[in-house]
C-alpha cells in the first residue's frame, strides 16, 4: 500500500464509524430480522387469499363453465415505500407500528371478467368465516374524480404458523379487465419522471374512464344474454 492509499483508507474507516456513531448496530440487526419475520407472514397471508380466490375460480368454472377471474397479482409493499408512508405519516419506522398502521404491505390485485364478477368474489370471500372485514371502498359505486374505479377491500386473514396462529392484514383491490387496463396505463401516465402530465391528459383520461365502465356495461349485457340463455 502506498502512501496515498493509505491516507485514503484512513479516511474511508474515519468516515464509516461517523455514519454509524449514532446507529445502535445489535438494535439495527434486531429490528432487520423482526422485518424480515413479518414480511414473511404477509407472504403467507397472500398465499391464503390467492388459495381462496383460485378456489372460488374453481368453483365457478364448474358449475357455470366460465372463469370469474381473468388474472391476479400480487406484491409486498417494498421497504422504500414502507418508510416513506411511514414519514408521510409522521409515524415510528417500528415493527408494530408498521403491522398496526400500514394496511397495504400485501396486496392482491383481482382482475375479473365482468363487473358483476366483482361484487360476486367479494361477497365470497367476505362470507368465509375466517375473514374479517376491516376496510372497505367502493370506488365503482363512487369513482374517484379523475375516474379511477375499483373496490377495494383490507382484511384480516389468519395464518398457521407452527406455535401460533396471526391475524393478517391484506388490501384486496378487484376491478374488471377495463378497469384494469385504464389504471395501469393511468398510473404510468401521472407518475412519469419528467412531469409532462398535464391537465388535458387528466380530462382526457377520465373520458377514457367512462369509455371503459360503458365498454363494462355492454360486455356485461352480453354475458347476461350469452350465459342466462345457456343456463334458461
Ligand atoms: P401501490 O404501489 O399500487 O400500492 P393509503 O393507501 O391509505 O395511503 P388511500 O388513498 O386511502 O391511501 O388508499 P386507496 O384509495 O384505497 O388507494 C390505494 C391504492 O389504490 C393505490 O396504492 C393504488 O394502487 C390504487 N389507486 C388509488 N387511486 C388510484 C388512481 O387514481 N389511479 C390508479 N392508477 N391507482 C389508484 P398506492 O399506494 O398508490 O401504490
């Protein structure tokens, strides 16, 4: 090692103990692994809500030989996103608040074939005896102003763990292929980096929306014709 590089080091190992002077390092590892526990029993709680929600494709596609759900998908909150709800909120970044106050580090997204689809899950669901409601908003019913629809639900589902059984909370988002496709293609609009979404494109895309539940409308009045004759 030369002279330079020396000093260089010297200063690297100066500047890494400033960074961690305040920061409590068996604290940190325990706060780490806790995390990781939790983020493990959210993983658990989606399997149990997709398991049920397959079910009940199952169980449709049999007795009425079609499928209510289109597609699903999943995802855990990511830690970035964890802490800056956390910060938005003025609230501790610890375990328990983050169980107790966050409601959608596991989310489901439905995709459903039709409107009446929706509503036929969710009560589904819902009436399972294991499932507790604690959040619910109906945002077909009451689009949102820029049009955005959906029906959202947070509940509460258990998972058996070897010692213990925990009551977990999971967001469930369901909507139809239309209303699907118009908030994917919302969200890539309104949050591009370089701000170029402007008031236009926000008239523009809530005519969109209420081309969409029209498009829902008319495929749903064509299932009734298709499905009730089949089944008259
Ligand atoms: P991500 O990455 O999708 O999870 P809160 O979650 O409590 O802070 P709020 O407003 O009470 O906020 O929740 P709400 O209304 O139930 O909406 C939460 C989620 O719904 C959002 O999650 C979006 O996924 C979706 N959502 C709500 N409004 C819109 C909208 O106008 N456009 C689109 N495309 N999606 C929407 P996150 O947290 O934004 O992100």
């Amino acid at each position: 090692m030369n002279k330079k590089d020396y000093k260089n080091e010297e200063v690297y190992r100066h500047r890494i103990e400033h960074l961690f002077e305040n920061i409590d390092i068996e604290k940190a590892r325990s706060w780490f692994e806790d995390f990781q526990h939790l983020m493990a029993y959210y993983r658990c709680a989606i399997m149990e809500i997709e398991t049920k929600f397959n079910v009940l494709n199952e169980e449709f596609s049999l007795r009425y030989d079609r499928n209510p759900i289109n597609g699903m998908k999943s995802r855990l909150k990511s830690p970035a996103s964890i802490k800056e709800k956390l910060e938005r909120r003025n609230l501790p970044n610890d375990i328990e608040t983050i169980e107790n106050e966050l409601d959608d580090i596991a989310g489901i997204r439905v995709i459903c074939s039709f409107p009446d689809d929706v509503y036929m899950l969710a009560d589904a669901l819902l009436n399972q005896d294991d499932i507790t409601l604690i959040k619910k908003k109906d945002y077909i019913q009451n689009p949102k102003p820029n049009g955005y629809r959906s029906l959202h639900l947070i509940v509460s589902v258990p998972i058996f763990l070897a010692k213990e059984k925990r009551n977990m909370k999971v967001e469930i988002q369901l909507r139809t292929i239309a209303q699907d496709f118009w908030a994917s293609l919302e969200h890539q609009l309104r949050y591009k980096k370089d701000n170029s979404f402007t008031p236009e494109m926000a008239d523009e895309l809530l005519y969109c929306a209420n081309l969409s539940a029209e498009l829902d409308e008319k495929m749903d009045n064509l299932r009734q014709h298709t499905f009730e004759k089949d089944h008259s």
